[in-house]
C-alpha cells in the first residue's frame, strides 16, 4: 500500500475529522450527531497516509520523488 496523501492534503483531513468528531462528541444533541462519526473516515486515512479513493481513480497528492 504506498502513500497517496500529501503534506497539505494531510494537515486538512486532520482538522476536517478533528472538527466534524468534536460535532459529534460535544455538540448539543440534535438527531443529527451521526454526521459528525463521518470524520472517522478523514482522520484515518491522514493517519494511515493512503486513501482509498484516490487510489480507484489514480490521484496522488504527495510529492514526486527525483531518482
């Protein structure tokens, strides 16, 4: 499995999951808590590095490496 999420790409999903799992935990109870769980799926792949769905449609976000 190699990496397909780069620096920038990477700091983003961290806060968009950070944020949307705050909603979930903190916010004021609505029926529509679920929504925030959703940033699981962000936080993971920034952490893991690699993100599925880039891979099916063949994007990479990390930085070319020079032989």
């Amino acid at each position: 499995m190699s990496r397909n999420v780069g620096g920038i790409d990477r700091v983003l999903r961290i806060v968009i999951g950070l944020a949307l799992l705050w909603y979930a935990l903190l916010a004021p109870a609505t029926g529509y808590n679920w929504i925030g769980w959703i940033g699981v799926v962000p936080l993971l792949t920034a952490l893991i590095g690699n993100c599925p769905l880039y891979s099916i449609i063949g994007v990479s976000t990390c930085p070319v490496k020079k032989a």
